[in-house]
C-alpha cells in the first residue's frame, strides 16, 4: 500500500492542542530529542517533528507530530491543523485552572468536529510544579474518565510521564485488519 501502513507498522497524524504556554512544544523537544531548554521562545512558525516507538508485540508506531505555531490563539484555523489526525493530544499546565477550562473546550471541538475514531489524550503538564497546583489530579481524572480519554500528568522539565504518555496513545491506536 502506498501509505506505509500495515498491521505491523502504524503511521499516524499527532496534533497537540491547548492553552499557548502549557509546555506543548517542550513536551515534543522531549519526546523526540530528549531534552529541555528553559530558555526556549514560545513556538515561532510550523514545527513538524517525528518520532518512532516499537511496542512490545513488535510493531512499531511512527508519530508525526503537528505542533502549532500558536494557530491555539486563532480558533478558526484549528481544523485545518487537527484534520486527518489519528490522536489529539491536550495539555493544560497544572498551575493553571484557565489553561483546565481551555482543555476542556478543545476535547469538545474533537467531539464535534474531528475524526470519530480520534484517539484522544487529556494532559496535566509541569506536574513537577506541584507547589504551585491549582488543578487537583482527581479534576484531570474525572473528566477524562467522564469523556472516555486517556490521563496523565507528565513534566516536560523531568521527563517524568513523557514516553509513557506516547506509549499509552500507541496501545490505544485502531489497528488497521491484518
Ligand atoms: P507551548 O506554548 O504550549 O508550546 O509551551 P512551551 O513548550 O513553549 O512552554 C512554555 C513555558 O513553559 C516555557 O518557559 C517552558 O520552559 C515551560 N515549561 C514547559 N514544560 C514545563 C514543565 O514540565 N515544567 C516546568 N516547570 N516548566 C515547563
Ligand atoms: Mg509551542
């Protein structure tokens, strides 16, 4: 088949939604390149990066991730980003109950509007700011359970959750019949 595609070895569409300034870009750099630079700007111009995962059973997943240039500021141009994607991941920062709020509207768009077989992951970031919490872990549970999402919180900074957040998306993958 000419789109690389087999039961063997997924390709998918990955974009990542959410408040500008919840960590979506530096949860990226670390999951592709393994690192952290505090000192990164705030995402200027497309960024496409792509990463491939082998799962247990052997197969393997390669992700090609669509992180936004800021278009989360520009609601209407949000479908042009999230068309065709196989999973959305959402990020709200922690620290955050406003950039919560904005999680939650993005899962309803995808409701409405995205692929129905979307694989969808809800995202509490900066969790090693766990001083500064404003979003209860049980808040981030009960409403991914209730809109049937995977959870997780992750910390781009420590790498804590950041490859069991991608190989979680990649066990929930619809797999193409063999
Ligand atoms: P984006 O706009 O959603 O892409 O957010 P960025 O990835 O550009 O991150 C915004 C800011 O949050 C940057 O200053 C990062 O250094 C910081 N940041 C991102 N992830 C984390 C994290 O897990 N922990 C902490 N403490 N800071 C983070
Ligand atoms: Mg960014």
């Amino acid at each position: 088949n000419g789109g690389g595609q087999d039961a063997k070895n997924l390709r998918v569409k990955l974009v990542l939604l959410g408040d500008s300034g919840v960590g979506k870009s530096c949860i990226v750099l670390r999951f592709v390149r393994g690192q952290f630079d505090p000192t990164s700007k705030v995402t200027v111009g497309a960024s496409f990066l792509s990463q491939t995962i082998a799962l247990q059973d052997s197969t393997t997943v390669k992700f090609e991730i669509w992180d936004t240039a800021g278009q989360e500021r520009y609601a209407a141009l949000a479908p042009l980003y999230y068309r065709g994607a196989a999973v959305a991941v959402i990020v709200y920062d922690i620290t955050s109950p406003e950039s919560f709020s904005k999680a939650q509207y993005w899962v309803k768009e995808l409701q409405k509007h995205g692929s129905p077989d979307i694989v969808m992951a809800l995202v509490g970031n900066k969790a090693d700011l766990h001083e500064k919490r404003e979003v209860a872990v049980q808040d981030g549970m009960d409403y991914s359970e209730k809109n049937g999402m995977f959870f997780i919180e992750t910390s781009a900074k420590t790498a804590d959750n950041i490859n069991e957040l991608f190989e979680e998306i990649a066990k929930r993958l619809p797999r193409p019949p063999i």
